[in-house]
C-alpha cells in the first residue's frame, strides 16, 4: 500500500523546500513576470522536484503549476496545485519569509495539503480532518490562537484602483484594535492555523481563492484546524470577493467590522 494523499502531499513540499533551502542566500537568475515580479531558478527547480514526486506517486493526476501551469492527468477531478516558492521577492532579497505549498483537490474540494517553511523546516499538513505540524517524525495539532493580536494583509493589490490591504494598513481602527504586519508570503496564512497569527486579510476577485495555488494549501491548514474563514462581507469564501481568516470568531467579527468600511 503506498502513501496517502497527504503523506504524498507532505513529501512532495518537503522535495520543494529542500531545493529553496539549498539555494537560500546565493546569487539567483530572475525572469520577468509582471510589473516588479519575477520567477527564479528556484522557483523552477523546486517546482520541477515537486512534480516528480506527483509523478511518481500520483501519475494520473493532473497538476496546475505556478510556473508550469496546467498538466492534464487521466483523472481529470482530481488536481494538484502546487506552489514551489511563496515569497519569491522575499527569498531574493534574502529575507527568510517564504513557503512551499502543495494541495491535492477534487471536484474543488482540498482532500490533502501540505505547507512548508523551508528555512525553518517546519511542516504543516492536513489530511482535510486535522491539521498538524510535524517535527522529529512526531505530529501535534495545530491549535489556532488569537492572543498574539498580530494580523497579516496583503498589500500585493492593483495600482488603477483602491483595494483592501492598502487601505487597512492606513486603518487607525485596525491599528488600535490588532498588530498589522506584511510578511508578503503566504506563509503567514498557514501562521494563523498554528497560533502565529490571530488573523489574516486579502483582497481579490469573486471565487479567486477556489483553486489557487499561492492559498489553497493554507486555507485547508485553517479550515481543517478550525479557524474561522469567510470572504470580506462574511460569506462563504468561494463565492464571494477576498478572503478573511481569523483564529476565533470574535477576532473574525472585529477584522468584519473593520473591513466593510472599505467595501
């Protein structure tokens, strides 16, 4: 019998993370994407590592890519997305701020995932019941927490027009009420799952959290270890427009109050 959905989750982001960890701190060849971003070598070869895990233990799965995009597989329900390097600006400029995220989805439901933080080699993976931070072969549950007060925006948003993570960060309320922090990682997203964050805000477009690769590894993190995970007005997340994650409801309902004054 080989590895479950999750255990092939887990060891395809640890192959990931072993190359941005190897590569971590030396010189990068960068190409162009839009505006200031770009992709690595890295970003491919890590990506190329996780691909040939899924290749070797789920072959007739298809997988989206952040850099190789769309991979059609014979079982076309079943999806893999797979992003080798979150925080690529971050690793680049040598700031240790960056994950490695695999997601297994079928009919676009996440079965499995898997987040890495491969400078602190930390994992983190949910098998869609539990989520669980593995360390030393032994796994603990992760315990989502709010006391912290710390919560992530993410400022990465469109130049022609307002949007939410710019307008929180000037917020006096949100910085009265919460600790604003941008880590411009994905990584912080998975935070919340494990009690390193009381909450997390993301602008974005109608049902652009569904099944996308930067995020979908971190929400099912946070929604297997019970936070509470909405879009901006309140409502289902798939449905609606950007993205609010909180350790508890309380801090889910004062993230809300705040937010829908920028709606």
């Amino acid at each position: 019998m080989g590895p479950s959905d999750a255990e092939v989750a887990v060891l395809a982001a640890q192959a990931g993370g072993a190359v941005v960890r190897r590569d971590y701190a030396g010189v990068h060849a960068r190409y162009a994407k839009r505006g200031i971003d770009f992709a690595t070598q890295t970003d491919i070869d890590a990506e190329r590592a996780i691909l040939d895990v899924l290749r070797r233990e789920r072959p007739d799965d298809a997988v989206r890519g952040e850099e190789v995009g769309l991979i059609e597989g014979s079982r076309s329900s079943r999806r893999w997305l797979v992003d080798p390097l979150c925080g690529t600006l971050n690793f680049a400029a040598g700031t240790p701020l960056v994950a490695v995220n695999v997601a297994l989805t079928d009919q676009a439901e996440v079965m499995a995932a898997a987040v890495v933080d491969p400078l602190a080699e930390r994992i983190l993976w949910t098998d869609g019941t539990g989520s669980f931070e593995r360390r030393a072969g032994q796994d603990r549950h992760l315990a989502p927490c709010a006391v912290s007060r710390l919560v992530d925006v993410n400022c990465d948003g469109p130049l022609d027009r307002k949007f939410i993570g710019g307008a929180l960060v000037a917020d006096a309320r949100l910085r009265a009420a919460f600790g604003p922090r941008v880590i411009s990682s994905t990584l912080a997203v998975a935070w919340v799952a494990s009690g390193r964050r009381a909450g997390y805000v993301s602008d974005g477009a109608v049902g652009s959290f569904g099944d996308n690769v930067h995020y979908a590894a971190g929400i099912a993190l946070c929604e297997a270890a019970g936070c509470v995970v909405t879009d901006l007005e309140g409502g289902p997340l798939r449905a609606g427009r950007g993205l609010v994650i909180a350790a508890d409801a309380p801090t889910h309902d004062a993230l809300l109050a705040i937010v829908r004054a920028h709606l």
